[in-house]
C-alpha cells in the first residue's frame, strides 16, 4: 500500500488579461518570502526501500502555519493526490520532492527522496566475501555481488538499510556482471548481515531481488581473545613471586642484623678490657 496524504490543489485558468503590476509585484513578494520560509521536511516510513508485499507511507512535515501540501514526483507534470495501491510497483520509485504553502507564501520544495522498490528484476544476486568471511586483525575483505544478468551497478547494503554502498558493474565474458566492494573496516563489519541489489542505470531506482545475507564478518587472531587463560594465572605467578623477594628481604635483615649486633657486642667488649 502507497498511501499519500496530502490535498492536491492548482490555480485555474486560462488568464486572458496581462497580468498587472500588483500581480507581479505579488509574485515576486511571493518568491522572496518562499526564500525565507522553513522547507518541509520529507521521508517514507517505515523505510524508503519497499520491497514487494510490504506498505509504505510517504510524509510531508511542515509547521503548524502550513496549510497546503504538494507531493512532486520526478518525470510527472502533476501533483500526486491521496491514493492507495494494493502492492508497490516499479512506477512508484523514483525521486519525490514536497512543497508547502502558508499564508506569507510557497515554501521551498524539501530535500528529495528517493523511493527504491526492489524485487522487480527476477533472478537473485550472489553474495560471497573473499578470501573468506573470516578475517585476521588487520586484514581486509572484499564482498563480491555476482548475477547472471547483465546489470549496469550493484547495491551492497547492511542491517536495516544503515549501511549502503554502489558500486558499477563489471561484465564478464561469461555473461555475468559483477561488482567488488573492497577494505570493508572492522566497524562495518558490524553492520551485517549483508545483501545485495542488482539495478540498471536507466532505472536505478528499481532493484532485483536481494541476494541471501551474508552474516556479520568474523576479526579473528585478536590477542586478547587467544592469551586470555594465562592472563587468569597471572595473578598467582606475582603472588609467589612477591612471597619469594619478601623471603630474600627478611632473611637480608635478619644478617644485617646478626652482624651490627655482632659489631657492637665486640665494641663493649674492647671497651671493657681497656
């Protein structure tokens, strides 16, 4: 379902008189004032990729002075109205922008959002990590989107669509396209499972189907996860090591001792025999 809630209106004609100096002089008041008025704020929820089946609404969001909405979308020659559909189709995507009027003036249009609908293209990429999922600290992996189609871009993208990357293709003499998404960091490997999206540029806002997930990738070879036992015994080595230099101490007193009394018992005794 599509539903977008916003009341469509457009001046009517035709005007067969000029327009007057208090006219323009309207319009151009209008224009500089929509210079300075807050723009509308814009987004789908519960996301702007929609895959097949599932529902998505479209917002415009201005202040509490906004009285007229106008949801734009790109390629159409007129607003899109309050409508519902039974399933997300490939004219849906695109690019949309919104606009607001108050009682000073016309907004200007909010940042654009792009409505990705995916699973229109048939036939799921393959997502593989190479030379393996599993990485030695410091190392790097690169992720392999591969598809028998011939797509002109990829879309590698992470765990609840926070991370996304695209990349163009590469065509091989097989028939298959490709792309590489190399040195991906320690911190996005927590941004998996990972899947992919093949598209064509002339339509890059309609995905194929998503590839399977490929789960987060493993850093191994950390020091601390292969040294962690002995770090627990530790404290038992500098226990006995800590009784065996008070040992040598005390019995280091206990000479130095032995021998100033030895000194001064034969102090006195000089001493008496003098």
């Amino acid at each position: 379902q599509i539903h977008l809630p916003f009341p469509s209106h457009s001046l009517q004609g035709p005007f067969t008189n000029p327009p007057s100096m208090l006219i323009l002089s309207n319009l151009l008041l209008t224009y500089f004032l929509a210079r300075n008025l807050q723009k509308p704020t814009l987004w789908a929820a519960p996301s702007s990729v929609i895959a097949p089946g599932n529902d998505v609404t479209i917002w415009c969001e201005g202040t509490k002075e906004s009285r007229i909405y106008f949801l734009y979308k790109e390629g159409s020659s007129a607003p899109w109205d309050s409508q519902t559909t039974k399933d997300p189709e490939k004219h849906h995507a695109g690019q949309y922008r919104c606009y607001s009027y108050k009682s000073t003036g016309w907004t200007e249009h909010s940042d654009p959002l792009e409505l990705v609908v995916t699973g229109v293209h048939h036939g799921k990429p393959t997502l593989s990590a190479f030379p393996s999922p599993v990485v030695t600290s410091g190392g790097n992996v690169t992720l392999q989107c591969v598809s028998s189609k011939g797509y002109n871009g990829f879309i590698l993208t992470g765990e609840d669509l926070k991370f996304s990357r695209s990349q163009m293709a590469q065509l091989l003499h097989t028939g298959q396209s490709q792309a590489l998404f190399p040195v991906i960091s320690m911190a996005a490997s927590n941004s998996g499972p990972f899947r992919c999206y093949g598209y064509y540029t002339n339509t890059s806002h309609v995905w194929s189907e998503a590839s399977d997930s490929l789960e987060k990738i493993c850093f191994s070879g950390v020091p601390e996860t292969i040294s962690q036992p002995q770090n627990m015994s530790e404290p038992q080595d500098h226990t006995v090591e800590n009784l065996i230099r008070m040992g040598i101490a005390g019995l280091i007193f206990l000479v130095l001792g032995i021998l100033l009394f030895e000194a001064c018992h034969s102090q006195r005794r000089s001493l008496n025999a003098s």
